[in-house]
C-alpha cells in the first residue's frame, strides 16, 4: 500500500506552521544534506530518477549538474509557484499547507548548486498562499534555517517572495525570469538557458514547487527508495489533480504510473451520476485529450507520450458522455488566445484564428473546410514559437479534431451540438 | 494590508545589486494600487519616479498584467472564473450571467454605486471545488446561486 510522502502532513491542523512540520521530522533532511558535499547531493538527485512536476518532466539531477562549479559566480534558485495551468490545483495545496517542505527542497538545492540566494515567484491571486510563503519564510529564518551560516555549516542562504500580477505566461521559466527582474513576462530565446543565464543574468535553477518538496524525502529515504516508486522512466509519487465529472475531486498522491481508470475510479469516486466517461485532459489543459479507451493507461511520462499525450502537470480533467468536444476546445482556445504573450505572430494571431473557427463551429456557423483549416492552422503554429507556448496551444483543437471528429462534423451537418441528442 | 513581496533580509552587500529597482517595480505598482485603489496617471508618475523609470516603462509593464488596474475599480471585484473545470460542473457562463443580472452590470463594468466590479478570470487553481471565484483578495469555492446571494448580500451590509 502506498503512502502520501509530499501530502503526509497536509491533513494534520496547523499543518501550515513551523511547529508541526518540526513535530513529524521537518528540517532532518537538510540536517543530513548539509554534512554530505554537494556533488554527492547531485549525485543523489539523478539517481532518485527525479524529474520536473511543472509540466517538462526535464531530469532534475541533468539540470542540476548543468550549473556551473565556479565558485566565484553568483549563483540563484528560483522557485516556480505560478500554477496557472488549467486544471491544476496541486502546487497552490503545497504553498497554503506544506511550505516548509519546500524551503527544504529549496536549501538543499541551493546548497547543491553553491547559490546563495532564492527567489519565490508566486502567482499574484494566491493571496493566501503569498502570506503562508511570507510567514514560512520568516520562521525559517528565525530557527535558523535560512540566513547566514545554516546550522552552522558555513552556508549562507536568502530567500524572499515575489508576487506575479496575473499572467498564465509568467509560469514559464523565462518569462518567471522577466518578471522578477520586473519587466513584462515576455519569455526569453533559449538558448542560454537559465542554467548559463538566469535572473539578472546569473546561472539560475528553476524548479517547480512539487519537484522541490521531493528533495527532502530523497534525502531522507534515499534515491533508491524513491526510484523503486513509478515505472521505468517516471519515478516517485506525484500529485494528480482530478476534476471535472467525478465524484470526489481533489488532488491525490499517488505513484507515478497508477493508471487513469484507477484514478477516476478507486480514488476519485468514479463518474458522477453514474454516467459514462467519455473524455479525459490528463496532464492539464496544454495536454492532448484521451477518450474512454485510455482508462488503462499508466500516468507516466513515457506512456502517456506512447498514446500521443503528455504528463504535463498531472492534473486531469475528467468528462462524462454529457460533454460536448468542440466547447471544450473552444473554451481551453480561448484560454490560450487570451494568455498568448503577444511576441511573436504564429501564437498571438494564430491563437485567435483558432479560436474565431471553433467559437463558429460550435455556433452553428461552422464551414465544411474549417476543420482543415485548424488543422492547417496548428500545423504553422506548432514548433514554430518562441516558447513552447505555441505547441501548448494547438493540442485542444487538433486532439479534440482527430479524436471526436464526428462530433465536429455533426456540428458543421446539423448547426447545432448532437451530444446527448439521439436524433 | 498590501502583501506585496519580502525583500527585508536582502543586505547591501548583495552580489545582486543590479537591477535590483527595477526589480521592485511590480511591488511598487501593488504599493500604489492598494493606495489608490487603481492606477492612475498619478500613480504611475510617481512610481515612474520612485524607482527612475520612465512613465512609459512603467505603463507599460503595468498593462502587461491583468491584476494591475488602469481603470476605475469597484471596492469588490467579483472574479468569476470561467475556466474548463468550472464549466463542467456547471459554473462559468451561468454564475457570470447571473452576477450579471443581479448587478445590472457587464463584465468589465462598476455598478453606479462604485460597489461591484464584475470580472471574468480563467482558472483560480480551485478546479477540485468548482465553481470558484473571488472577491478582491478572497477566494471563493464550490459555488451555487444561493452561496452568491449570500455573499453579495454581506458585502452590501459591510459596505454600509
Ligand atoms: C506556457 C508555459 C507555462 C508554464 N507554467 C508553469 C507553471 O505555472 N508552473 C511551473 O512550475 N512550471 C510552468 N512551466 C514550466 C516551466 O517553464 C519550467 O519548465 C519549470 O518551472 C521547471 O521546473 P521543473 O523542472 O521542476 O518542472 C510552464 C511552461 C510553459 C511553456
Ligand atoms: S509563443 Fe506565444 S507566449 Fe510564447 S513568446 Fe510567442 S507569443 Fe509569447
Ligand atoms: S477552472 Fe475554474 S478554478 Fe480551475
């Protein structure tokens, strides 16, 4: 039977203070990491098989090694807590209820990578996260854990919070980067990479907040134990968003591979009403849509590619016989068009033409040819961005397209939606 | 109370000095909106000079992020979220028309009265208790019509 590791503490009261983590074992990790050397701590990340929850899955040990050893080149962390994804919930839970776990992750990682300094960069309507961040840092500083010379090791470490002002963007890394240094979260070309040049132009490691607060358990329980979870190429417990059509949605800790059908049904309660499931969004909306014939599907980064999705974020949205595909591409396009930062035109026009299709298709007005014409479309915007945006975007439109496509020529046949209608 | 960002243990001797006004613009712009309850010309002018950036830097950075305000604001902003998750459950296009109607407002627009603005926002990270929405700083969940009526009936009585 598996047991929550990132989630153990987030049911206890006051789960949020300095106390309560100190009372089940907090802080012991970075105890232990600060007498082993930093290469050895790398060392430990790669094999654990750690890979980024904050949607690319990029080996995190890999992008460790990446810094550079110089030890006169300043060197940052920075910590992504923008969640701006549709459909995912699970780092907001971390911030209001567990922060301390990750000021763990985040001491140790600096101290891996000889950074002196941190930065929290936090989405701007997680009010009450923002103030849990604040006051978890504040203590951390006051026992010692952050400041100069951290239990006496020798290592210094700041850390202090950065609050965004709406902009789904702002999450990925580059734009982050922009918008600490408090420009507009316009995102950067990569390469360089924040690793060769970060915020304000020093090597820079950025981490989603659920991969850090895996940092401590690693070193705690050892890399081994935590590559004995998931499957060959996704390693660890991971936090799944469900919502949607289920009966209990929330977000559940669960090892990596535990398959979509074991999700919605042994732990999300299953379809509400008992309907039946048509659809699922398995890692968050930028991901490729699976049908019901996916419910046997590990959620893994390997086997989710296998079928032509994505990981993502884990964050699946679940949907019933009831839902009708072309308003669910039509609203997650929407999204999209209306988050594309501007910059460059295949993103900024080409969202909006998307979108401009969809909204008269799902209206009745659709033409024989628009299908193609999103596909067309998709194909020019795909891999042909700045940032990986542009690739995000099309996968509501072009998946829904080649998996329900029959519900998108009823649509352009009857001018209206057939969903639910046996006409 | 404007919860901006935590600068305080930051010493001067800091490596990383540079840049370092400029990166407490949108801090400043928090500051400043908190004030006055929105952006003004005024406000930008004095951030512009507070932090030796021009009033168009300022401007513009602003306007790149949708919680900053050039306009006007109501003293509640009710933000509904209009996100996939809310959608399936039944919120979205449904709680913003009845906001709507209660109101007498469009998205976007203050009542008369400067009490309410209505607003419609994507997803709040509150998928798992749908609907959601917020007012201001506060965080709504698992929304009906009657949960609404409430709560705007409270913010009435608390403005009076
Ligand atoms: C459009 C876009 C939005 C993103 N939003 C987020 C986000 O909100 N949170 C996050 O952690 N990563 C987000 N990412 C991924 C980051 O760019 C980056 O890969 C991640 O923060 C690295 O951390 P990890 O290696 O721990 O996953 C986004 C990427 C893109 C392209
Ligand atoms: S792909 Fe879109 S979001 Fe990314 S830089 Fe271009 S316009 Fe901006
Ligand atoms: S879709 Fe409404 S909170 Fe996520």
């Amino acid at each position: 039977m598996f047991e929550p590791v990132l989630t153990r503490n987030i049911h206890r009261p006051n789960s949020e203070k300095i106390y309560t983590y100190l009372a089940n074992g907090g802080y012991e990790a970075v105890r232990l990491a600060l007498t082993k050397s930093p290469d050895e701590l790398i060392e430990m990340v790669k094999r654990s098989g750690l890979r980024g929850r904050g949607g690319a899955g990029f080996p995190a040990g890999v992008k460790w090694g990446f810094m550079p050893k110089d030890p006169d080149i300043p060197k940052i962390v920075a910590v992504n807590t923008d969640e701006g994804e549709p459909g995912t919930f699970k780092d907001r839970e971390i911030v209001e209820r567990d922060p301390h776990q990750v000021i763990e992750g985040v001491i140790i990682a600096s101290y891996a990578v000889g950074a002196k300094r941190a930065y929290v960069y936090i989405r701007g309507e997680f009010f009450l996260g923002v103030k849990r961040w604040i006051k978890a840092i504040a203590d951390a500083y006051e026992h010692g854990f952050l400041g100069k010379n951290i239990l006496g090791s020798g290592f210094d470490l700041d850390m202090s919070v950065h609050r965004g002002a709406g902009a789904y963007i702002c999450g990925e890394e580059t734009a982050m980067l922009e918008s600490l240094e408090g420009k507009a979260g316009n995102p950067r070309l990569k390469p360089p990479y924040p690793a060769q040049v970060g915020l304000f132009g020093y090597p820079t490691l950025v981490h989603n907040i659920e991969t850090l607060a895996c940092i401590p358990h690693i070193i705690l329980r050892g890399p081994e134990w935590f590559a004995s979870i998931g499957t060959a190429e996704s390693k660890g417990p991971k936090i799944f968003s469900v919502s949607g059509h289920v009966n209990r949605p929330g977000n559940y800790e669960l090892p990596l591979g535990t398959t979509i059908g074991e999700i919605i049904y042994e732990h999300a309660g299953g379809i509400r009403g008992g309907k039946k499931l048509k659809a699922v969004i398995p890692g968050g909306a930028s991901t490729p849509i699976l049908t019901a014939e996916h419910v046997d599907v590990p959620m893994a980064f390997e086997t989710l590619a296998a079928v032509g999705s994505q990981l993502g974020t884990g964050a699946m949205i679940v949907m019933d016989e009831t839902t009708c595909m072309v308003e669910v591409a039509r609203r997650l396009t929407k999204f999209f068009a209306h988050e594309s930062c501007g910059r460059c035109v295949p993103c900024r026009l080409g969202s909006r033409r998307l979108y401009e299709i969809l909204e008269r298709i799902e209206g009745g007005k659709g033409k024989p040819a628009d299908l193609d014409l999103a596909l067309e479309l998709s194909r020019q915007i795909d891999g042909l961005t700045f940032c990986p945006m542009g690739s995000a975007l099309v996968n509501p439109a072009r998946s829904t397209i080649e998996r329900f496509r029959d519900e998108y020529e009823d649509h352009l046949t009857y001018k209206r939606c057939m969903v639910g209608n046996p006409l | 109370m404007a919860i901006v960002s935590s600068n305080s243990t930051t010493s001067a001797a800091d490596p990383l000095e540079d840049g370092r006004k400029r990166a407490m613009l949108l801090a400043a712009l928090y500051i400043a909106q908190e004030q006055f309850g929105w952006l003004s010309e005024e406000a930008i002018r004095r951030v512009a000079e507070r932090l030796d950036l021009s009033v168009g830097q300022v401007k513009s950075t602003a306007s790149f992020y949708t919680m900053f305000k050039l306009q006007p604001q109501g003293k509640y902003r009710i933000q509904v979220c209009e996100g996939l998750s809310c959608y399936l459950v039944g919120g979205a296009d449904p709680i913003i028309e009845y906001v709507s109607a209660k109101l007498g407002i469009q998205p976007g627009e203050t009542t008369a009265d400067g009490l309410f603005t209505l607003e419609v926002v994507q997803c709040l990270a509150a998928c798992g208790t749908a609907p959601a929405l917020k007012v201001n700083d506060e965080l709504y969940e698992n929304m009906t019509f009657t949960a609404i009526d409430q709560l705007i009936e409270r913010l009435q009585e608390q403005a009076e």
